[in-house]
C-alpha cells in the first residue's frame, strides 16, 4: 500500500446516552491510500455518513484516532478544523447546497477567493463541462449541472482529499453518470484522495477500493480489479 | 384541535425568544398608554377633589385698593355664586440662609369660612390664632425649600412698614402650586406666601375697609368672559388689573401642563410601537408559514378546513398580544405610581394616590390585540388559500437574478460574501424596507429622546446669557422716579444700572387679542435687549414695537404692520403701534419698546418699575442687605438661582421620560434587529452550515448574516435622524405651552448617545444570533433538505 492519507483506529461515535444511546460508528478501523478512489458501500443506518464526516471534519469521534498524514483530526481546535477543512477538503453533498444568490462562477469564487492556491473559477466550470453555465443562478440550472457546479466548487481549491456524501442520490441516472464521471476526472486530474458514500452499489464499480460498511464497522475492503469508466455505469 | 393547539404551543416555544421580542414592543406601548393615563387619572382625580376641598375659584382679578362695598356689586354679576374679596400685598423679607431677599406675599385669611375661595390646606401646625396680628401661615413649599420651621420669627418690609410674623403653620394652596416669579419655574426658596387674619392684614397694609384681590365662584354653565367683562368694568376705577379665568391662573396652568403632556406622551408613542410589533408578526409568521407549508398540506389533506389550517397562526399573534398585554399593564401600573410618586412634590397636591386606568388598559389591549391579529392577517391569508396539492410539494429554489448594481464596476471589487449580501437585500426588497422602516423609527425615537437636553441649553442660553445679561434684577412695589432708580448704583457691588418700567397689557391685531406684559426699556440698553434671529441688538425706532416670536406668532404679524395696545394698567392708554422687529425668543407674550414711549403713553412722569443690574459676585450679600431695608423694592431675582431652579426642575422631569424613550427606542431597534437576523438565520441556517463545510469561519458566515443588518441599518441612519427631527419637531408643538416656544437643538454628545444607543441595539440582537451561527449543527443542517 501507498502512503495513506488517513490512518484511522478503533474510531468510535456514540450519539446520545442510556437508554437512548445509539452507537453509529464501533471501533473503525480503516486506512485510505492517497489519491485513490474510494466508495464506502453500504445500507441507510450504517454509519458511512458519520465516518465521513468524522473525516471531512464535520463532526467529532467519541474515541478512537483519525490521523490525517502526521495529524490526529481527533485532538485539534475548531479553529484548526476550520482551517483544515478551508485548505485540506473538497466537499460534495447529496442536495448541492449551492448559494442560491451567486451565479455558478460566483458559487466557485466564493472557494477560490479563500484558497491559498486555487484553479481559476471558469476553468474549474470547464472540468465539469459547464462553461456555458458560468453566469446562471442555481434556480437556473438542472439538478446534475448544479451537481456539477458544486463538484467544480468542491475541486478549486485543489484539495488533497474530495468527500461526496451520497453524490447521486438526488439525481436521476443520467446525470447521475455525469457527476461520477465529473468527480473521477477532475479529482484525477488534481490528484486528489476521492471517498464517495453512496447506497448505490452501481456506483462502486468506478472504485479503486470497496469499503463495505455494516452496524458502524467495516466488514470488508475490496479492492477493484475490474474498475469501469463513469460513462459504462447505469442504474 | 387539541393536537393543533398543542403545535401551536410548541411552535409558539420555539420562537420564544422572537416572540418575546414582539411581546416586549406590544408591552412597551401598553406600559406607556397604561403609565400616562393611570398618572393622569392620579393627577385629575386629585386636581378635582383638591378644587372642591378648597373652592378654588373660577375668576380671580387684584386692584389697588377697592371699597368693601363693591363685592356686593361683584356679587350681583350674572352667574357669580361666591365672591371673597382679601387684602394682599407683596414685599421683601430677609430670610436667614438666603443670600437674597424673598418676596413676601401676605394675604387676609377670610373671616367667614364657608364663604371663602381658594381655601388653604393646613398640613403642618395650626391657623393663627384670629385675635393675634402677629402670627401667619406660611406656604409649606417656601418652608421647605427656605429651611424656615414653624414657630420661627420673620419679618417682612410691606408699603414702608415692616411687619413680624411667627409661623405657627404650614399651608398648602391650589392657587399657589406655582408662584410667579421670574423664573419661568417655581422659585420657592425666595416666593414666600402668608396668610394671616384680615385685621392684621388690613392694617399692615392700610386697606381698611377696602381689598387688593377677589376671587370668584360661578355657577355652572354661566359665561366666564362676560363675568370677567363686568368684574374689569367694575374694579376699573380702583386700579383693577385684566380678571382672568381659571384656565389662565399661573397654578392651575402649571399643572394643566403636566397633564397634558401625559396625554400628549400617551397618544405619540404607543402607536409607534404597536406598528412596529404588527410588522414584525407579519415578518416572522410569513416565514413560519413558508417553512410550514408542507404541514399545513398535510393538514388540509387530512380534511382540515382551510380556516382550521390557518387559525393557529393568527392564534399565535393574538397570544403574543395577550402576553404583551398583560405584561404591558403590569409594567404601565407599576411605572404609572412611580411617576406619580416622582410628581406628587412636584404637583404639590395634599395628598396624592395612585391609580391605574383600567379605561386606558382596555383600550391599550384591545388595540394592541387587534393590531398583532392585523399583522398575521398576511400570513393567514396564504396559510388558508395553498392548496395541499402544491403545499406538500418542495419550494422551487428562491430564484435570484442580476440586480441594477451589477450593471456598474464597483460589483467587480465586491467579494462574494459581499455579493450574496446584495443580491438578497434585491431578491427581497420588502423585508429591506420594513427593516428599514423598523430601525430608522427606533434612531428617530432615540433622536426624539435627545433634542430636550439641548433645547433647554439653548432656551437658558438665549433668555439669561445673551438676550438678558443682567446678573440680578429688583423690582419695586410701585413705579418710581427713574431718578431714584439710579442711586441704587451707588449700592455696593452694583457696576451698572438700567432702569426699566413693565405693565400689563392687550395687544390686538387682525381680530386676535393676547394678553401681554409690556417691558420700557432704556435705548440702547446693554442687559436687556431683544435680539433678531441673527443675535443681534433690534434697536427701538419711535414708537415702535418689538414683538417676542411667540407673540408675533400668535397675532399673525411682522414688522411692518401695526398692532392695537392697550395698557391695562395706570389711566389705561391705548394706542395704535407700529411692529418694527421681532425678538428671537422662546418664552413669553412680551412687547418691548423705548420706555420715554412707554411713558408718553402712559403721561404720569419719566417712571420704572425695576431696574437690571450686574453685580460683581463678591460683594452680592453687602447689596442684598442694603435692599431688604429699602421699603419700596418688592422683588429680587438672580440669574444664577433661576437658571439654576430652571435647570434642576426641567432635568427632573425630563430625565424620567427621556429615559423612558431610551428604553423604548432601544427595545425597537432590539425587537427589529433581532427578529430580522432570527428570520436571516433561519432562512439561511443550511447556507451557513454549507460555508462552514467549505472552510468558512464562523465569523466569515456572520459577516454574510449580519453584514446585511448593519447594512439596512446604516441605511436607516439618516431616515431615522431626519425621523428624529421631523418627531422632535412634532413633539415641540404638542410641547410648547401656548407662552413657551422650545428650539430643536441636539448636541454633540446627545447625538452620541442616540447613535450609540441604537447601534448598541442592533449589534446586541445581531451578536445574539451570531453566536448561534457557531452553535450551528453542521450534520444536521445539511442532511435535510429545506
């Protein structure tokens, strides 16, 4: 295995307490190689989302260790979550969650005004096919292309590591397609650590590696022998 | 509906807090119209007893000297009930501590008790006895404020006799509430009233047989002009001043005012706030009702009828208005008796109880439930008419487009937070504006607050530094030669002298009559003179008069007409006047011309009736002890001591209901900040989660939240000053007492206060919500979908 990116150990998320304490995440152990693509497969419920938000910073282990490179995501500030996050991640949601008042180049220079080394807003539309897009609201586009502008705003600022948490899950297969496809190419291109959480099984053939993810723990990681381009996909 | 009203209850537990601050404003206009007319209710209700107890009359007049005879001929004037005719004269007394001589008036207690007017009320001691001439009653307030007790000796100078009094009693007296004096505010310390029995009076002051001052009771319904008409023809040939009625005597007037302005306070502010309050239910169930809509589909798709689907919400603003409400009257009856405990030494009432005015809480309540269930009527309206078909289904995403700004180059610089902050002020322009409107009221409130401050300043400055300079001023029992007058500069400390002569007077013009006082004063003398709206000295041109800016006002003219005089006073001259300026003042019904003109009218001799002067402070006490022997001065005033008087009586009442609009325009400019960032952030909470995600700091997200409310408010800056000044202006002239004018006049610091005071409120509520922009759960947030 290559360098990892993440080193996480015995990771562990309690929410709540007695009677009505739930565990979502029970002693994950897991590393993530860099610049791999990984899909973490897996059924509602099963704590995919809050290890990825473990990851992406969002939220805090109850126990365990999550070493980015040579830092413990699990023992840092906010300030310095922040600042993680503002350098070190690319997030895409499941329901975009674009500025609805900034026009699509506008949503990407909301990112490439805070980053340290940005690609250009316009060129970042371009990777993801959208250059004709450029000065449309959200409300103007469709529901892949406002996908494809938050995967443009998820990469300008060149992120080590690219977080979709269920990418496809409000779109329809086609565009669906499109958005892997976007996501794969310009997170190749960057050389960026991709980790997608999806339910959708289609979607793992595009992997490097299948995390598969049951009762907040990993069962098994696959790794893709038979990996298929975004454009073969269908469901 | 139990299940309904249980929602109701919850969702009403959820915007507590923006609740609450709509409930505050609703209490905070309540409380106001509660506190003014329960002290009001306090005041008139007492005012009425007070004048029963005490008779007090509907005419009052003085003469010289008039035959005891003619009260009967008063009492066969059509409508007059009582009349009781009194000996009363004023002179100086000395009195231990002061520095200055007091005025004494001394006046004959009536022999028949059930007969007499203007009754007094013994609070302390007791009624000289009648067969002594050596003991009196004393105003209870000149006591006080002169340090003198009961069983003290005084002596008084009166018509060149002196007199000596023990006070065996303290009195209070409707008819002396205010004693006139110079100072437009009571004086006490150096306005002593006495009262003592008619013999004695009557041969201290050699009216024997005769009186100086008569009072009359009228029966309802009579006409008092025509009563007044006949008492002037009467006591014409006895030297007898214009009669006036009840509404123009001096005490009565004073406390009118008061009460008035309660009302005036009560009627301006409470509509402000409820206003206020009913925009702010429109705004915040708007948005309740927008984020709700798939319930309220819900609702109608199970077979709730389209009232039963909206009735929560107007429910909703009718229990804020309840809890504002009740909150409101609670506030207003404990603030109404402390007001009316803060007033009751000033309304020198006996007794002074306070009441609340359940008349005025209805009234505020019903009002201000109908103007909370107004402010939902919107929000209802949209709750009844979706359809549950479209309700159930997601709001489409608020579509933004390219606003006007874009169009010029400064949107290039602009950043993206700062872009987002625009576009939304142009995606929602209504909010902005009731935004606007809200804050720029609080800033016009907080303006209004400050203008009295630095209107007085400017009232004491004109009256006592620029148009008169004099240091002190005597005056004398009667006019004398002017001759005499000038060897009061031979008195020690006196560095100069100007005589002047005053009497009262009518002026008449385009049909409109005032009664004035008419100052003769010397050409161009330097401690009195009227001055232009410039600053300048108006110098006298022949026979013309100046006219204060009240009384031009009143009589409609300027210079160049010519008005009708008459001096009520003397053989009674009336002359026809040119008007050759005005004098720029603030106070007073006053004509002022050359005194040899005065006196040419008048044709009794080059005479004065008091005289300016200015005195070097060190040697004031030597001047004051040589006066109090001089039998012929009846008065004395200093500068100092009325400006003095005039200050501490003004900031006691102003700094209550200056604080009162402090709070008030504070608590706006809170509830509006507060409810549009809760309002902001609820709309927004998702857009702030997702740039917190990106990298964002908390603060970068509080800059798009809150940089839009310091925005508006800044924008509501200057509307809330030109508000300020427009309601500063509106409030002078509910203010200004038919003889008073005030200026608008705002200081450096009472702009700092009122700009401070509101920016303080707004970034209060912007900071409350902020810091829920830290507390925001990131997972949460962005796993629903709006």
């Amino acid at each position: 295995m290559d360098e990892s990116t993440f080193q996480v150990r015995g990771l562990t998320k309690v929410y709540g307490t007695g009677a009505g304490e739930v565990r979502a995440l029970r002693g994950v152990d897991l590393d993530v190689p860099q610049a791999e693509t990984l899909v973490l497969l897996g059924p509602s419920g099963s704590g995919k989302s809050t290890l990825l938000n473990i990851l992406g910073g969002l939220d805090r282990a109850t126990d365990g260790q999550v070493k980015f490179h040579d830092r413990d995501l699990t023992r840092v500030s906010d300030t310095e979550l922040t600042r993680y996050r503002r350098r070190s991640v690319g997030f895409i949601f499941q329901f975009f969650n674009l500025m609805p008042s900034l026009t699509a180049r506008e949503n990407v220079e909301l990112i490439t005004e805070i980053a340290d080394t940005p690609i250009d807003a316009a060129e970042a539309l371009a990777m993801v096919g959208l250059s004709d897009r450029m000065d449309h609201f959200p409300s103007e586009l469709s529901g892949g292309q406002q996908q494809r502008v938050a995967v443009a705003r998820a990469i300008a600022k060149r992120p080590e590591l690219l977080l979709c948490d269920e990418p496809t899950g409000s779109l329809d297969s086609a565009s669906g397609v499109q958005v892997i496809e976007a996501i794969v190419k310009v997170g190749g291109e960057i050389g960026a650590t991709t980790l997608i959480v999806t339910h959708n099984a289609v979607v793992a053939e595009i992997a490097d590696r299948v995390i598969h993810f049951s009762n907040g723990a990993v069962v098994d990681v696959q790794a893709n022998t038979a990996k298929r381009s975004p454009r073969e996909l269908s469901w | 509906m139990r299940v309904l009203n249980r929602k109701l209850l919850r969702d009403l537990w959820r915007l507590k807090w923006q609740m609450a601050a709509i409930a505050l404003l609703i209490a905070c206009g309540v409380s106001v119209a509660v506190m003014a007319y329960s002290t009001q209710k306090a005041l008139v209700t007492e005012q009425v007893r007070y004048y029963e107890q005490t008779r007090f009359a509907d005419i009052f007049a003085t003469a010289t000297r008039v035959p005891l005879s003619i009260a009967s001929d008063l009492a066969h004037i059509n409508g007059v009930v009582s009349v009781d005719p009194r000996a009363m004269k004023s002179g100086l007394m000395e009195v231990p501590g002061l520095l200055r001589p007091a005025t004494a008036r001394l006046i004959s207690l009536p022999e028949d008790e059930d007969a007499a007017l203007n009754r007094i009320v013994i609070v302390a001691g007791r009624l000289p006895n009648a067969s002594r001439s050596d003991e009196a009653v004393a105003l209870k307030t000149f006591l006080d404020a002169a340090h003198v007790s009961l069983g003290e000796r005084l002596s008084m100078v009166m018509d060149q006799r002196r007199m000596t009094f023990t006070i065996v009693g303290a009195a209070l007296s409707p008819e002396y509430v205010y004693v006139p004096s110079s100072s437009p505010m009571p004086d006490d310390a150096h306005q002593g009233v006495f009262w003592a029995p008619r013999l004695a009076v009557e041969r201290a002051m050699g009216l024997g047989g005769a009186f100086s001052s008569v009072s009359l009771a009228l029966a309802p319904g009579t006409s008092e002009a025509a009563a007044i008409a006949d008492v002037d023809r009467i006591l014409a040939p006895y030297g007898g001043a214009p009669a006036y009625g009840r509404a123009d005597q001096i005490s009565n007037k004073f406390q009118q005012d008061r009460i008035q302005r309660l009302g005036v306070m009560a009627r301006v502010i409470p509509p402000v706030f409820l206003v206020v309050a009913a925009a702010l239910v429109n705004l915040v169930l708007g948005r309740l009702v927008q984020t709700e809509r798939e319930q309220i589909g819900l609702l109608k798709a199970f077979g709730y009828g389209n009232l039963e689907a909206a009735a929560g919400y107007a429910k909703m603003a009718a229990l804020v208005g309840v809890a504002g409400v009740i909150a409101g009257g609670a506030l207003g009856g404990w603030l109404g008796a402390g007001i009316t405990a803060e007033l009751a030494p000033y309304m020198r009432f006996p007794h002074l109880t306070a009441q609340f005015s359940w008349s005025a809480f209805a009234v505020a309540a019903a009002v201000s439930i109908v103007a909370a269930l107004a402010g939902s009527l919107l929000a209802v309206r949209r709750a009844a008419r979706l359809s549950p078909a479209v309700a159930m289904q997601p709001t489409a995403p608020t579509s933004f487009r390219k606003g006007v700004l874009e169009q010029f180059g400064i949107w290039r610089i602009l950043d993206q937070p700062t872009r987002t902050i625009v576009r939304n002020l142009e995606r929602f322009p209504s909010r902005a504006v009731l935004t606007v409107a809200g804050l720029s009221v609080s800033l016009a409130l907080l303006v209004g607050s400050q203008f009295l401050f630095g209107s007085v300043d400017a009232v004491v400055d004109q009256a006592y530094y620029r148009a008169h300079r004099w240091t002190d001023e005597i005056a004398f029992g009667e006019n004398r030669d002017v001759h005499a007058v000038s060897e009061v500069a031979h008195l020690p400390a006196v560095l100069r002298v100007e005589p002047l002569r005053t009497a009262p007077g009518k002026m008449r013009a385009h049909a409109r009559e005032e009664r004035i006082g008419i100052v003769g004063l010397e050409d161009g003398a330097q401690l009195a003179r009227p001055l232009d709206a410039q600053g300048r000295a108006i110098a006298f041109e022949g026979r013309g008069v100046v006219l204060s800016t009240v009384l031009a006002a009143h009589l409609g003219v300027k210079p160049g007409d010519t008005v009708e005089l008459e001096i009520t006073d003397g053989r009674r001259p009336r002359a026809v006047l040119p008007v050759t300026g005005v004098s720029d003042e603030y106070a007073g019904l006053t004509a002022y011309m050359a005194r040899d003109v005065f006196n040419r009218l008048m044709s009794d001799g080059d005479l004065a009736s008091a005289a300016d002067l200015l005195l070097t402070t060190d040697q004031r006490g030597d001047f004051y002890r040589s006066i109090a022997q001089v039998p012929q001065v009846t008065g004395a005033a200093s500068r100092d001591d009325t400006v003095a008087s005039f200050r501490s009586a003004v900031a006691a009442v102003l700094v209550i209901e200056m604080a009162f609009f402090l709070g008030f325009a504070c608590a706006i400019a809170f509830g509006v900040a507060y409810n549009i960032s809760r309002i902001a952030l609820a709309d927004r909470s998702r857009d702030m989660a997702t740039l917190r995600v990106l990298g964002f700091a908390p603060a970068e997200c509080v800059y798009i939240l809150a940089g839009e409310l310091v925005f508006l408010a800044l924008v509501a800056m200057p509307l809330g000053v030109l508000g300020g000044i427009g309601m500063s202006k509106a409030l002078v002239a509910a203010f200004t007492r038919q003889d008073f004018y005030l200026t608008f006049v705002i200081t450096p610091k009472g702009w700092g206060i009122a700009v401070t005071a509101y920016l303080g409120a707004v970034l209060v509520a912007a900071a409350l919500v902020a810091q829920r922009v830290w507390k925001l759960d990131l997972v949460s947030v962005l796993k629903t979908r709006e």
